[in-house]
C-alpha cells in the first residue's frame, strides 16, 4: 500500500466537496428551471379559461358583444309581440 499523503488526501476531499456543491446546484437549477415552466404553463391555461369561451374559441369582449346584441335584439323582440299592432300585422302576414 502507498503511504498516506495528506496534500492528496486534501485535494480529494476539496475536489469532492466542490464537485458535489456543483453537481448539486445543476441539478437544482434544472428543477427550478422545470417548475417555473410548469407555472408559466399554468398561468398561461388559467388565463384561457378566463379569457376564451370554451365551445367556440371566441375571446371574452367578442363574446360578451353578441351575449349584450341577444339580449337587445330579445328585448326588442318581446316589445313587438307585446305590443297591440304584432296581432295585426301577424294575422295580415298570415292571409
């Protein structure tokens, strides 16, 4: 066997050390690196789901222009039919 050397024995455990931390703080970068994507990821589908209806892909202000025009256009609809002259011009329309 070889005689120990403390000089060696000094450097294996500083380049053991230094290779762990290093080792150690890729690896970490890595995941970190890893779960920040995920959240973006994350973010980025809560964001969708508030921002786009899910049935036609159309984005929120869109929708809610057509939801405000359905609702004007019903209105205006229920006025008419309420109305005394819809009976009218419905049984003229009919003859």
């Amino acid at each position: 066997m070889d005689e120990f050397a403390p000089a060696r024995f000094a450097f294996d455990i500083v380049y053991v050390v230094f290779m762990e931390i290093m080792f150690q703080n890729i690896v970490g970068g890595i995941m970190i690196d890893s779960f920040s994507s995920l959240k973006e990821e994350d973010s980025a589908r809560d964001e969708d789901k508030k921002n786009f209806c899910y049935i036609c892909g159309m984005d929120k202000p869109s929708v809610q222009f057509y939801l405000f025009r359905w609702k004007e256009a019903d209105q205006h609809l229920i006025s008419i039919q309420r109305s005394t002259d819809f009976g009218i011009i419905y049984i003229i329309c009919i003859v």
